[in-house]
C-alpha cells in the first residue's frame, strides 16, 4: 500500500471490502444447496431452458438503470445529500422504463423463439420480472446505499434475499418441482428484497424533492454517454448463451449454462471489489494531486494477485466442483470449465478497467469498443457455434469459450487506448501472462491433467505460492507492506 494516500481511505475499502465479502461468502454458501440441487432434479434439457430465461432477460432488462449508475457513484460519495435531489426523479423513470422493456421483451421472444413452448414462454416472462427487481436493486438501490456508507444494510439485504429463495425452491423441491415455479421464486425472492430497501429509503427520506424535470434532464445528461456502455456490456455477457440457444439446442445450452454459472461462481470478487473500490475511486478522483491513477494501479495489482489462485482451481478442479454441484449428467460441462479459465482472468481485468473507465471518461468511447465487440463475438459465435457441436456434446460450449477469450482481449486493448493514463506496460504484460500460462498448460494438456487424481492435482497447486514469487507477481516486500496494512486496519 502507498503510505502517501490517506490511510482512511485504505480503511475504508478495507472495511467494506470485509463486509461485502462476509456477504457474498454466506449467500454464497447458501445458493450451493440451490446449484446442486436444481440441475440434479432438472436435469441438462430443462436447465437449458431456465439458463435461456435468465440470459435473454437479463440482457433485455439491461436498459433499465439508464446509466445512472455512473452518475450516482460518481456525484453521491462526495455528497450524500445529494440523494434526495434525485431519488424520486430516478424511481419514477425507471418504473416506466420497467413496462417499455417489458413489451419489448414480450416481442424479442416472439421474434427469435416463436415456436417456444409455453413453459418456456412463461419462465422467461416470470423471470422477466426477477431481471427487473434485480437491476434496479443491484444498479440503483444498492449503489445509492453504498455509496452513503451503508455497506452493513446491503450484505444483510442480499443475505435475506438469498435465504428467501433457497427456502422457497426447496419448498417447491418437495411440493412440485417445475422450472416456472423456480423461476418464480426468484422473482418473489428478488420483490422482498427490493421491498424493504424502498422502505429504507422512505425512512430515510430519498424521496424528499420527489420527481422534477430539470433534475431528470441533468441526470440523463450525466448518464446517457455511460447508458449504451453499460447495456453493451451486458450483451456482451450473454451473447454466448443466447447464441447458443439461437444456433444449437436446449443441452447444450444447458451444459455451457452449468460451465458458465460456476464461473460466475469464481467471479464473487467482482462485486464485492467493484462496490468497495468505486466509492474509493470516485472520491480519489475527486480530490485530484494524482491519488485516483496512483490508487488504480495499487488495485489493479491486487486484482492480478487474486486472479491466479481462481484460474488455478478452476482449471485443476473444475470438474471435481462440476460433479460435486451438479452431478455425472454434466460430464459435457467439464472441459467448457477449464477453457473458460483464460476468460475469467481477462472478465476482471476488463471490469476492473471499465469500472475506472466510467468514473473518468466520457461514455461515447466506452459504447464504441462494446458495439465493435459485440459484433465480433456474434459473428465469431456465428460460425464457431456449428463447428463445435461436430465435436460431440459439449463441443459448442468448448468453440464458444475461444471466441469470448478473443472478445475479452480486444476489449481490453481497445480500452488502453482511451484510458487517460498508460495501463499496459511491461509490468501489466508479464503479469498478465504470469496468469494466463498456467491456464493455456491446462487447456494443451487436458486429457494428461484430467487422468490425474485428486492428490497430484493438489500438489500442483501448492507450488503456486511458489510460482507467483518465482515470476514476481508478488514480491515479499509487498506481502509484509500489506500484512502491517491489515494489522493496522484491524487494530484501529
């Protein structure tokens, strides 16, 4: 850690780094009931459908926050008050664009799965309305809270709302389990949660100025370079699964659904870094003399660190967490899970990059390079997808993965180029590649690696630690800097 930045903001990103990843962590543990036993009783065929559903809303309800987001992270740390002003303004938009997107999903559905069944119809309309609770809480709501220094009510929030919807399928489970009556539960799950945080913000008074104009024409203003971006990104997500839905069949979709859920999995740092640095950086960036680039590269250099031992699980004990969460059914979903691991390592990069991206740039650039990538990852999808389901199942799953790994380099270089100050040096390269070379070795040698057993696998990731000194990744100079950082952090 620098020791020329405040030590309050280190304090800070440290508290809530805490309380976001005891959250995370207990929903976490709760939601594996739910993941291993929902895909055990579904099945492939049936989960394929449910992966879909969520998919293909979520990319729909991607419009919804409106850009927002980058607006409230940007002007709230540094001004709390400043949440009445907008509050009423921002519910009040976001409800009509609720129903705007509705009718357009309604259509979409008609448009590519016309000749859809009607459980399919209905779970992607019930989970619709899950897509929208859960953008407005996770976007908005939970952003607005966040950035008040209110990281305690969002942990407990998300842990209740998890409890909610594990208990409520497992009482589905046993009374009729059926793919629509999980989806709504998701939906019920999602409505409490966004309940209580509206009574919140009632007690709170946000809704204090109520709506006005003049404020909605300054927030879309602040917001609309940043909205394109940020649906883009979203698209960018889940072009693969809806490809896939789109130009092969319901397993395979539900084999790279599984493959691609458990990444989603290993991406739990992802909101808990994003929400705990964000109000850091806005106000690094904020308070100016340099604090914001040289706070970029300190996190940057800890998201690096984090990225080796994920990829390096995934990739040796992928299929051990596949079967343990799924079951011998989705033995397809096993090699999609190790070659998923380059991806994962570049999806932090590039969300970390963006994420700084937002709060220091205009929007326009940002929307350019996701429009050019998602036209790449469409047109390579296009013609991969075919190829792979030659393979055998699972094979489309497998093409799908070097056509997103393509997507997420471009993504990232094309993003370099407009950050306001130079991120790809040498030192950021050899990281990198200090990172991906183990998982491009899993991926050569998979046939070799999955022969071994549980105990020779673990053996190659004990001498990780070791790797990472060997390749200067980390350096013992900065362990013991971040040990007396944790120390202090702890005892104060």
């Amino acid at each position: 850690m620098d020791e020329t930045q405040p030590h309050s903001m280190h304090r800070k990103i440290a508290r809530n780094v805490s309380l976001l990843s005891l959250s995370v962590g207990m929903t976490m543990l709760i939601g594996l009931a739910l993941k291993m036993i929902l895909p055990r009783i579904m099945g492939p065929e049936k989960m394929g459908v449910f992966y879909f559903a969520d998919s293909f809303t979520t990319a729909f309800f991607a419009f919804l926050p409106l850009g927002f987001t980058t607006y409230i992270n940007r002007t709230v740390p540094s001004d709390h008050g400043h949440v009445r002003d907008i509050f009423g303004t921002i519910v009040l938009v976001e409800l009509m664009m609720a129903a705007l997107i509705s009718v357009a999903m309604f259509v979409g559905l008609w448009v590519f799965k016309r000749d859809a069944g009607a459980e399919t119809w209905s779970t992607v309309m019930i989970m619709g309305v899950y897509a929208a609770t859960f953008n407005f809480q996770r976007n908005i709501l939970q952003k607005i809270f966040i950035a008040i220094d209110q990281v305690r009510l969002v942990s407990i929030i998300n842990v209740v709302v998890k409890i909610v919807l594990v208990g409520g399928c497992f009482i589905v489970f046993k009374l009729h389990p059926t793919i629509l009556l999980v989806a709504v539960m998701h939906a019920l799950s999602e409505m409490f949660g966004l309940a209580y945080m509206m009574l919140q913000a009632r007690r709170q008074q946000f809704f204090g100025a109520g709506f006005n104009s003049d404020r909605l024409q300054t927030l879309l203003k602040a917001s609309l370079p940043f909205y394109i971006a940020g649906v883009l990104t979203t698209f960018f997500t889940e072009t693969d699964t809806n490809m896939l839905s789109f130009l092969s069949t319901d397993i395979e979709v539900g084999y790279f659904g599984s493959a691609n859920k458990l990444i989603g999995v290993f991406l739990l740092l992802i909101p808990i870094l994003q929400s705990s640095f964000t109000p850091a950086l806005s106000q690094a960036l904020h308070d100016g003399q340099g604090q914001f680039e040289k706070l970029y590269k300190q996190l940057m250099n800890l998201i690096l660190v984090c990225c080796l031992p994920l990829s390096i699980v995934l990739v040796l004990f992928g299929d051990y967490i596949s079967r343990l969460l799924y079951g011998d059914g989705f033995q397809a979903s096993y090699k999609i899970l190790c070659f998923l691991a380059p991806v994962l390592t570049m999806m932090y990069i590039n969300t970390f990059t963006g994420a700084c991206l937002y709060l220091s740039s205009s929007g326009g650039k940002i929307s350019r390079i996701f429009i050019v990538g998602l036209i790449i990852n469409v047109v390579l999808d296009y013609f991969a997808i075919p190829f792979g389901m030659k393979f055998g199942p699972g094979g489309a799953g497998v093409a799908v993965t070097f056509c997103t790994f393509l997507c997420e380099v471009y993504t990232f270089l094309a993003m370099t180029r407009i950050f306001p100050n130079r991120v790809l040096d040498m030192k950021l390269f050899k990281n990198m590649l200090v990172i991906l070379a183990p998982c491009w070795l899993g991926m050569i040698f998979y046939e070799l690696m999955i022969a071994l057993n549980f105990w020779q696998r673990l053996g190659i990731a004990a001498l990780v630690p070791f790797y990472a000194l060997l390749t200067r990744l980390v350096t013992m100079t900065e362990i013991k800097a971040f040990t007396r950082f944790l120390r202090s952090t702890l005892t104060s």
